[in-house]
C-alpha cells in the first residue's frame, strides 16, 4: 500500500509569486495533518482536516496559506503570495479516526522562496 | 503552553555504547508522549510511544511525571540507529495535533 504522498518534493519559486503543495493521505484516512518545519525550528503545526472539514487550523501562519480538502481526498495547500519567511520543508500527515491511531508522515515538500 | 526540549542538537557516540537522547516537556494535563525518528533519505515515522510501553528497535523510553521528561534510551548503540530523533507530545483522546521538539541528531560512530 502507498504511504502518504506528496507533490512536488521540491519547489522553489520567486517572493510574491503563488505555490500550490498537494497531499495525497493513505487511502481510508479521515484525518489529514499540515505541518511545516523552517529551517532551525521545530516542526509546527499548521491545520488538521477531518473528511472535507477543518478540525483545526490554529497553526496558519497567516491569511497568505489557504488550505483546502476538496471531497475529503487530497488536499492541497496554497501560499498566495510567497514570501522569504515561507521558506521551508511542508510535511503532510494522515491517520485513522480514533484514540490512539499513529500519524503516517509523507515525504514533505521543500520550499524555497527566493 | 506545551513544548517539547530537546536540549542536544548533536549526540555523537561510538557503536556499542549507551544511548540516551534527553526530552523535556510541558503541558497543562496528561499528555501522550513519542519518539519519532527520521533515517536519511526517508520519512518521518513513529518509534514508539509511552502508552506502548513497547521496546523498538531496542529502544524504551519512560515517562517521569515529576520530571516531566521522557528520555529516549538505548543500551548498545548500532550503526544503523544513526538519525535524527524527535520527541513529541499530543492530548489524549485521538487524532490530536503534535507538537514536536527540535531534534537530535543521533551519529554512532563506528
């Protein structure tokens, strides 16, 4: 079975300009997780999904990051516009529902904004 | 506010010895605790978690309330446990965010 996937695995584009991220989570997995780490930080954060609906999005850095999970299948993560502060690796999470079901990482995708 | 410390960047120790990677927390309640690892050039993945009480990979870690840590141990290091390690802490109840400390970078030398 395919882990939790992502695309692109790297992506750097240009301050001001606008970068979508996509998460593919395991099939079957309601929950859905963003996190981010910048480099010399711990990883944070960003917002989990329940099915189609944000369970929490305490973690948004601000109104430039739009997350989105259309049909409770992948979600995609926009940054609109990117600035040098954005620059970062994103990680996607997915997991089962329930007390004690373990967070499946994907690869994460590298941004660099220049 | 909950945090995780990780006050070790860098444990460098030679194959054979012990290992123990430090982990502080705080959190207002009862929280779960883990230790992630990510080997070069793969994902971030789940080692074990005190609920377990389980030993992975000859890993154990235990959870002191008064100390509030949750150190990582193992006692014959190999190398291929070379790594880095992550400590982290959720609420109970299931599907909860995670907060992550920084890392260390385990490096066993030969």
């Amino acid at each position: 079975e395919a882990g939790v996937t992502q695309f692109p695995s790297h992506s750097v584009i240009e301050k001001g300009q606008t970068v979508t991220l996509r998460c593919d989570p395991i099939s079957g997995h309601d929950n859905l997780y963003w996190y981010r780490r910048v480099m010399g930080k711990e990883i944070k954060f960003l917002l989990h999904f329940v099915k189609e609906s944000k369970q929490d999005e305490s973690g948004m850095p601000n109104n430039r990051f739009l997350a989105e999970r259309t049909g409770g299948t992948y979600s995609t993560l926009k940054v609109q516009p990117a600035e040098l502060e954005d620059s970062g690796v994103y990680f996607c999470a997915s997991s089962l529902t329930g007390p004690s079901y373990e967070q499946y990482f994907g690869p994460g995708t590298r941004l660099t904004v220049t | 506010a909950q945090r995780v410390t990780q006050p070790e960047k860098l444990l460098s120790v030679f194959k054979g010895a012990p290992v123990e990677l430090k982990c502080n927390y705080s959190y207002s309640g009862s929280p779960e605790l883990f230790w992630y690892v990510q080997y070069s050039r793969q994902r971030l993945q789940l080692l074990l978690r005190h609920i377990s009480r389980e030993s992975i990979k000859g890993f154990t870690a235990d959870l002191n309330k008064g100390e509030t840590s949750f150190h990582l141990k193992k006692p014959f290091a190999q190398e291929e446990d070379s790594a880095m390690y992550y400590c982290a802490l959720s609420g109970r109840g299931g599907y909860q965010k995670v907060t992550f400390g920084i890392g260390t970078k385990l490096q066993v030398i030969p």
